[in-house]
C-alpha cells in the first residue's frame, strides 16, 4: 500500500510535465473562454435550488456494494477487498448543457468515519494528476493514516474523476503494446505534426466513446460531478482534500459553487495565476533545481555515478543518458531501458527527497549498463502491471489537459520547448529540435477553464493551503499565490517533496489539517512543519 501511495505522490504531476509539457503540450496565448450553455468560469452557483433538469442527478440514490469488481489495477485488487471499504456509482450528464442526453458513471468508495458517534459529514479527496484514480487514494489515507481524526469523524471519498480509471467512459488512447513501445514519449524527439495531432483526436475518440467524451473531460465539468456528489451524499456544504492537480480542482469548485464549501485543503498548490507556459517553465526549473541537489548529495558518496563535482552532475548525467537514444541498455524480463524511460524515472524521483537514493542506484547502474531500477521507477510512474499492462492515468491526464491548458501557435510551442529544456538540461537529447505544434491543436473541443481560475471569491470560508519550500514541481511561491487568490491560511513547510499531508506521516502537518478539518481551526500565520 505505501508504495501504491508512492505512485500518486510522484506521478501525479510528473506526468503532466514529460507526458505534456516536453511533448508540445496542451498548451493559447489568451485563455479561452467557455463556449456558451457551458459553466462560465466567473459563474455562481447554489445548491439549494439545483435546476429542475438537473434535478434527478442531485437526487439519486447510491447503491453501495463490495469494491473488488471496481478494481482496475493489479493493487487494487487487493486493497479493494477490504470490507471496510463500500462502493457506487453516480450518474452524471456527460454534457451539462444538454443533461437529456448521454450520461457518465463516476465510479466512487466510501471509507466510513471510523470513531465513535455521527461523523461530520463526507470529505472528498483528489489525489492529482489530472487523470489519477481518487477511489484507491481514499483507501490509501484509511490505510495509512488510521488514527487520524479525519479518518474517525469523516466519511472519506474517493472518486474516479469523469474519464478516469473505473469510471465510465474511460478515456483510452493507446494499446498496452503502444505503451510499452514509448508511443506516448516519442512525439518529444520525433515533434508534433499537424497530421500527429488528428490522429490523436482520431484513436483517442475510437477508443474512449467518441469526440463528444473527449469534448467533456475537463475540470470544470469534473467540479460540476463534485456538486452532484457532495449533494447526493447528504453534505449541504463540501469538505475536500485535494493534491497536486487536486489543488486546482478544488479551488475550480470554490469559484463555481462557493455558496456550497465548507473547507477545502489543498496540498502541493498550484499557483491560480500563472498560464501554462509560466507554470511549465517554473515546474521544469524546480526539477532542474532537485536533480542538482539530489547530484550534490551523490558527489559525497564514495563511487558517485555523477563524479565528484558537485557543479558538473547534469554535464556527468547528460553523457550516461544520451547514449540511450541510439543504444537502449538491458533492463530486465527482456526490457531496454530507452532515454525517455530513463527521464521518466528520475522525474518521478525527484519528487521526494527519499528516493533521492533509488535514482542515484540507478544511475550507477546506467554508468555499468543496465536499465534495470530506473525502469523500475519508470513503471511505478507509469503504472505498468507486471504483465505488461498500463493503466490509463496518462492518457485520461492528456485528455484532461487538452480541455484545461492553453494552446499556442507551432511558433511559440517550438520556443516553449527549448525554454522548458533551458530550464531542465538533465532532460536535454543534445539533439536539434524542430518545429513541433501543440498535441491538442486537432482537439473537438476549445479549452474551457481559463487562467486564472479561483480568484475574487466572495463569501468563501477560510481555506487551508500546504506548501513545500522544496516543492520541485509546484514551487511555494504558487502556493503561497492560492492561499492570497482564496484569502485563506497557509502552512508553511520545509523539505523537498511534492505534498505531504495525510499519506506521509508527517504528524505536525496531519494535526494542524485534522484540527482545520474537523474544528475549522486555521493555524496561526507564523505555523510552521518540517519534513524530517
């Protein structure tokens, strides 16, 4: 169970950044706005009164049953047979604006609160991505943090994002043979045609239901799903706990249905403000900056791979790594390890400061010719079973972002490239880049959340935003943006990790969000935690 919490926290926003950012990206230069009948970005919304042709999604019942058929990874077999653990489904309209015609399912499980007496009421989680499974992140906070008293005063739900794992209809837009042969990677050394970017539209509706789903897989409609949700499950007002990517789901709720929160905590923020190529710039510097730290602390080992100069790593890594573009070396079970599974595994990493030792570990046995533990992090990133087969978080992250990011001109998204790989060397080919276009520029559908998002709430209750100085992807300075941009508190904490609340046992900052949770008590402005 730890190392399938692992996964969430490292792969969340790794994902959008290799599978996304250094791919082309979905990626305009203005933020678009909503086309019409779609939730405005700048709408109020009350749950009091929900539409009457929305009336019969607000007021259905779940039918709650054994989680094992919701399994859809070889770990959630497992932890899904646990009889604490009850799950449903809830029927959502795939378009809002016509709520008559075709609907989702979102698939969802319930931990109920675990202590003594009526539980406060349901907590919502997310654990990032866009495009990770929320139903075994509930399980994975049950599971891991059982004293908790938000495990024991809330009812905890995990929830399938639309398009998600065990929700319908699953958004799919490659073959597990396709994966295996880095279809997903490639596009970032080969760039984006304008015929790349059909056929993407055109397998990616093949496989997932058509371009009517693709249309509608975006944050603002997964914070509609949320509103069905919180009201069929009782809460007048919503309790949430999201991070990474869940940090702007949340806030996405707050500005469209601010009337219907209670609290909201949101870990790993990202900052409201900043477009996407600001965002993707800064994320790809904090990467460069762990990856430099991380080498530091490799040139105080004895037989470090990166050499023994602490301001020469990336140059070092640079000459291990290429080589893999044209000579894959042997990984195992009849595996290579290519230059993008290689990149894949030391972003995902990166991403706390304990596996600083298992990326070190790998690059020495890069260093002698073998692929083997950094194909090992490659596949906790990706979530490739054993047998060969992957999950779809990846996929549904890129269908997620074509409707969320902004798209720019061939022009600028060849600029942005070799910006974000400016930011990044360790990630560098060394090769020459052509022009590439943004992978959503075909899409059936404009982008529909808008930048900034979450700002100018009227009416919100105090907020708890967490924020890592050390944070490589979502740096503090945007953490520290969302808890302005919502007027509420901010938690300071020191380390290098991408999140920490909840699933990492750090007690100081677990307190001081079980105490906001449960009591609604923000800590003081001066609060601060320490990863040790």
């Amino acid at each position: 169970m730890p190392t399938r919490a692992r996964v969430h926290r490292t792969a969340a926003f790794g994902a959008t950044l290799l599978m996304v950012g250094m791919l082309g990206a979905c990626a305009s230069s203005k933020a678009e706005q909503p086309p019409a009948g779609s939730p405005d970005h700048a709408s109020r919304q009350s749950s009091e009164e929900p539409p009457e042709e929305l009336r019969r999604f607000y007021e259905q019942d779940l039918a709650f049953e054994p989680c094992e058929p919701y399994a859809t990874t070889e770990a959630d077999v497992e932890v899904f047979a646990d009889e604490r653990f009850e799950c449903a489904r809830l029927e959502v309209p795939l378009n809002y604006a016509e709520p008559g015609g075709e609907t989702a399912s979102i698939a969802l499980l319930r931990v109920p609160a675990s202590g003594e007496g009526e539980p406060i009421g349901s907590l919502l989680t997310n654990p990032g991505g866009p495009g990770y499974p929320g139903m075994s992140f509930a399980a994975a906070i049950a599971l891991l943090a059982p004293q908790s008293p938000v495990v024991e005063r809330f009812d905890l739900i995990g929830f399938d994002p639309r398009g998600v794992g065990a929700s319908t209809p699953a958004l799919d837009c490659y073959t597990d043979a396709e994966r295996e042969d880095d279809a997903m990677s490639k596009p970032f050394l080969e760039n984006w045609t304008e015929e790349a970017t059909r056929q993407l539209v055109r397998q990616c509706a093949e496989r997932s239901g058509g371009e009517e789903v693709l249309a509608h897989m975006g944050t603002r409609d997964a914070a509609r799903d949320m509103d069905v949700l919180r009201a069929v499950l009782g809460d007048d007002r919503l309790n949430y706990f999201g991070t990474s990517y869940g940090s702007r789901l949340g806030p996405v709720y707050a500005e469209m249905f601010p009337d219907n929160v209670r609290a909201l905590v949101l870990d790993g923020a990202m900052d409201p403000y900043a477009g996407t190529a600001e965002r993707r710039e800064s994320q790809f510097a904090g990467l460069q900056r762990s990856f430099e730290l991380m080498g530091a602390s490799c040139t105080e080992l004895p037989d470090c791979p990166l050499g023994s100069d602490p301001d020469a790593v990336t140059e070092r890594f640079q000459d291990l790594v290429r080589p893999l573009l044209d000579e894959p070396v042997p990984a195992g079970d009849g595996r290579v390890l290519t230059f993008t599974d290689a990149i894949d595994g030391v972003v995902a990493g990166l991403y706390t400061e304990a596996s600083w030792p298992t990326i070190i570990e790998g690059i020495r046995e890069l260093r002698d010719g073998r692929g083997d533990t950094l194909t090992g992090l490659h596949d906790g990133y990706h979530e490739r079973n054993a047998d060969g087969g992957y999950s779809d978080s990846l996929e549904a992250n890129l269908v997620i972002n074509c409707l969320d990011e902004e798209r720019y001109s061939p022009e600028r998204e060849t600029e942005l490239r070799r910006v974000l790989l400016d930011a990044a060397p360790f990630t560098d080919p060394g090769r020459p880049l052509g022009e590439t276009r943004n992978m959503c520029e075909s899409w059936p559908a404009e982008p529909t959340l808008g930048y900034p998002y979450g700002t100018d709430i009227e009416g919100l209750p105090d907020t708890l935003t967490i924020a890592v100085t050390g944070d490589p992807v979502t740096p503090y300075d945007g953490g520290t943006r969302l808890a302005e941009a919502l007027g509420g508190s901010l938690l300071s904490v020191e380390g290098e990790q991408h999140g920490v609340a909840l699933i990492s046992g750090n007690a100081c900052v677990d307190d001081i969000v079980a105490d906001y949770l449960v009591d609604l008590t923000t800590p003081p402005a001066d609060a601060g935690c320490v990863i040790e």
